[in-house]
C-alpha cells in the first residue's frame, strides 16, 4: 500500500483517478526509490496505485513528440559532445531501461482496466489500438503534457528550468494543450516554494569519483552555472 507512506498533494485526475504529487515520502520502507519528481495515480481503492517514477522524463518525452519544439533549426553540440535532443532522448529513452512506470500492485486485470479507462470517453482524447505510439509512451507522454501545461515547476533543478529553456530556444510557435486527458485541479494545488532548497537536495555523493565531479556537485549545490548538461550529469551518476 504506497500511499500509507507518503504525505502527497491532489494535482490531478486521470479519468475516474487521482494524480499525487509526494511531498514526503517513508524511501526506507518502500521496494523502489521515490523523489520529488515522483507522481502516484490511483487511490488504492477503486484502483491499485501505479507510480510515474520521472515527471521530468514525461515532460521530455512531450517535448521530442511535439513538432512544435524544433530541433532541427536550433540543437547544437555541447560540453557534453551531445546535441540537446540526444541528451533529452539519453534522459527518456536511456537512463533506466526499466520504464517510465511502475505497477507494483498491478494485476492482468487492473492493466487491462487502466487501458480500457484510457479508451474511454472519460478521455478527452481517448487511447486507440490504431495508434503509432506503444500504450505506455502515449500515457507517458499525455502525463508530460499535463506537466508541461500545469505543473512544470516540480521539474526544475535548482536555478535551471528546463519549461523556460524548450520554451526559449525551441519552441517555435505557442503551444495549446491538445491532449486534456488529465484535468487541472487549481482549487487543490499549492505552489512547492522552495522545492530545491539545500536541506531537502537529494544528491547522490557516492558516485563522485574525480575533483572534477566534486567541483560540479559544489556548483549544483551553490545553484552555479546549472544548463541541459548538468541535469544529464545528474542523471548520468544517479542511477
């Protein structure tokens, strides 16, 4: 039951289901890590819980699927001898070959009924087995999408937004939320201030091999100099 050890926060519903953001979380007594970048659908009740492990991930895969970012005109090599597309693509597709989800309590039936759920006309733009996308990277993507339109601010690392950095260099004209399968809920939404204050930064120390890993995580530290490469070296050595 992961909701008996987390503290969360209403942002969302996915047809008939809640959307957590986690707030706090027991990491010691849960079977998979969780952050703050962790989204829980489901209430344990009418449904089991499945787990959003990225929300960045999500909105990154948003962002390669909408030809409005275009990467074409704009992307560049950088210190990390990748363009900005590859490190999103390393990020998503790369990172952790394990999925974007995890549906620990999940049986044949419940995923059967969650993928009935996103066929329904409870969707605004319902799942169709005719889609080009595998199941899980179209509900990966329309979870991006509800990130990107509401809820972007649980994905920035520190002094580096990545909505303000796609928004500033790569999109192209404005963007309206097409898909709408998760609904807003403002009347439940408190703005996280604060989120990445040094107190609650959860770095990961150990694989910090080098001086010069130890001069960058000083710097993610300070809030210094944070661009695309830094959060592809945080995912790099935080596996």
């Amino acid at each position: 039951m992961i909701l008996e050890f987390v503290e969360k926060e209403l942002i969302g519903v996915l047809g008939n289901r809640p959307v957590f953001f986690v707030l706090k979380a027991k990491t010691k007594v849960l079977p998979f890590k969780i952050n703050h970048r962790t989204l829980l659908i489901g209430n344990n009740v009418e449904s089991p819980v499945f787990v959003v492990k990225d929300a960045l991930k999500a909105m990154y895969q948003f962002i390669l699927h909408e030809p409005a970012f275009n990467f074409k005109k704009l992307d560049f090599v950088g210190n990390t001898n990748l363009t900005d597309k590859e490190i999103v693509q390393y990020i998503v597709f790369n990172h952790d070959n394990t999925g974007h989800f995890i549906f620990d309590e999940f049986t044949t039936k419940d995923t059967i009924l969650l993928k009935n759920l996103c066929k329904s006309n409870l969707m605004n733009t319902p799942y169709s087995e005719d889609n080009l996308l595998d199941f899980h990277d179209w509900l990966h993507i329309n979870i991006g999408a509800f990130v990107w339109f509401y809820y972007a601010q649980i994905t920035e690392f520190v002094t580096f937004s990545s909505y303000d950095f796609f928004t500033e260099n790569y999109l192209e004209k404005p963007l309206k939320d097409r898909y709408k399968n998760i609904h807003y809920s403002p009347e439940n939404i408190k703005l996280i201030e604060e989120l990445f204050q040094k107190k609650e930064r959860n770095i990961n120390y150990q694989n910090l091999k080098t001086l010069k890993d130890k001069t960058l995580i000083n710097n993610f530290v300070a809030g210094n100099r944070w661009n695309l490469d830094n959060v592809y070296w945080y995912f790099k050595n935080n596996r």
